[in-house]
C-alpha cells in the first residue's frame, strides 16, 4: 500500500515506538515459567503485552519450547517468526495448564482436549509429527513438542474454517500473506471461528485489500460501526468485535516486544494496528 513505510524504515519505526515502553529484560531461568497477573488480556494490549513479556522470554529461552515453534510452524503457514508463535499462547500459564468446560483448553497454546483426542492418532498426525500425540494429562503435559504440533493444528484448523465461511477461502495464506493468516487463526481460535466468520464477510471488498492492510481494515469497519453498532457480530462486549481485536493485538504485541533483542530481523513482520484505532477499540469494549 502506498505510503506505508516499510523494509528498515518500518524496523526503525517499530525499534523507536518500543524503546520508551519495553520493559528492561529480567533474568530468567531456561524453563521457568513466571505466572501472568491474570489469564486473558485485558482492555490495553500493549500494557498486557508488557506484563507477559518475562513469562514469554522464559518459553523462548527454553531450548525445546523454541525448537518446536521452529519446527511446526509451518502447520499454520510459511513465514511465521518464531516469535509470534510462541506468542500465540500469551493466554496459557504454562504445560500443565487444563481449563475446564466447556473447552477444556490445555498446555501451551490451549489447545482443546476433545480436539486432542478427535487428531492424536489421525493420518495428519502421524505423518507430519511422526507418532501418536498423548492421551493422558501427565504425558501430554511433559510432551512440549505435541503441545506445540497440537496447538499449531488447532489453528490451522481455525482458519481454514474462519475463511471458507467469509466466503475467503481465495486467500490462501501464502509467505506475503503470513501475518494475516496468523492473526486470523490465533483470533479465530480464541474467539471462536464463527465470530471471525461473520467479521469478516460484512467487512466489503477485504479480497481486495492488500494483505498486510487488511486486518487494519477489519479494525477501522469495526471503530467506524461505534460501540453500538455491528459488523456482522456487535462492537461492543466481551468475546465481540472490539474485545476479540484488542485480544489479537495483544498476541502480535506479545512477539513484537519478544523479538526486539534476541531476534531483530523478525521486528519488520510485525504491522501493529495504528495507536488511534487501539484506544477507540478500547472505548468501544
């Protein structure tokens, strides 16, 4: 899109915008897992972001946690950093995490357990992770590896959905196309598929907007609509258009400022919505 910076001014932009607001980096043992204040984000993204950041540093300084991100990303699509994926789960306090009903979301990226249970032996399965994932709470929680392949299957599985029913499925995510394929699975997950379904398919002429432009966009239909107002799904309310964008845009924020020193190079993925259309969300919740 035309006059949007991008390559090494956009790197200089977004290093920039962080430096007054990370958070300096805290020692943090390989493998330790700092508990969040609290489980789900809450109405500022960057400010959830910057308080989750030590638990997300933990994850990527685990050598098997950051292996399996490396390794399975490419379940959800080509070109997502490492970063981002670990970020997915900002949500999950950790392996042994097992919510409760209705969807019993488990381990690192709250993968579901009756979803676990319908894939740990399929085809798919055992042809890209090589074996049956575990079936039992204490194995499941030890296997980072099946949390990771799991969780990325969950997603994929969420998008595919997300876009076939918005009448999108031309858009197949594609290396250019990665972070709108990212954020959709991770929004669609998290917020149910037929939310971002119906989002999306009142949001005219999405097809046409460049990839990295179009989750901009959904957001500028949704601050256009107003607190009362509705693009396919109402504004306003927890689990509605604006709470479930500000929710992405804790995610996205969560790798961004995870990627700011040991990964500079992932930086340039990331496009955070505009300042203005976060606070007119946040108004909007």
């Amino acid at each position: 899109m035309s006059g949007l910076p991008s390559g090494p001014m956009l790197v200089a932009i977004i290093f920039a915008s962080l430096a007054a607001s990370r958070p300096s980096n805290a020692s943090v043992s390989p493998g330790a897992d700092p508990q969040p204040p609290h489980p789900h984000p809450g109405l500022d993204p960057a400010a959830y972001a910057r308080a989750h950041l030590r638990m997300l540093e933990s994850r990527y300084q685990s050598s098997r946690i950051r292996a399996a991100a490396e390794r399975y990303r490419s379940v959800l699509g080509d070109g997502i950093p490492t970063t981002a994926i670990i970020a997915s789960g900002i949500t999950s306090m950790g392996p042994w995490e097992r919510g409760g009903p209705p969807d019993f979301a488990c381990g690192l990226y709250g993968t579901e357990w009756p979803y676990l249970m319908r894939i740990a032996h399929d085809a798919r399965t055992l042809r890209e992770f090589g074996r049956p994932l575990p079936t039992t709470p204490a194995t499941w929680a030890l296997d980072l590896e099946a949390q990771t392949y799991a969780g990325m299957r969950s997603y994929d599985r969420a998008l595919g959905i997300s876009l076939a029913a918005a009448g999108l499925q031309g858009l197949v995510p594609g290396t250019s196309e990665s972070q709108w394929a990212w954020r959709t699975a991770v929004s669609g997950y998290s917020s149910g598929p037929s939310r971002i379904q119906r989002l999306l398919r009142a949001v005219p002429g999405l097809s046409h907007v460049e990839s990295a432009a179009r989750w901009q966009t959904v957001a500028d239909a949704v601050v256009r609509a107003g607190p009362s107002g509705r693009v396919g799904i109402a504004v306003r309310g927890r689990w509605n258009a604006a709470y479930l964008l500000l929710r992405a845009e804790a995610r996205l924020l969560g790798g961004l400022y995870l990627a700011q020193e040991p990964v500079p190079s992932e930086v340039g993925w990331y496009r955070p919505l505009r300042r203005e259309t976060v606070e007119s969300l946040m108004a909007a919740t």
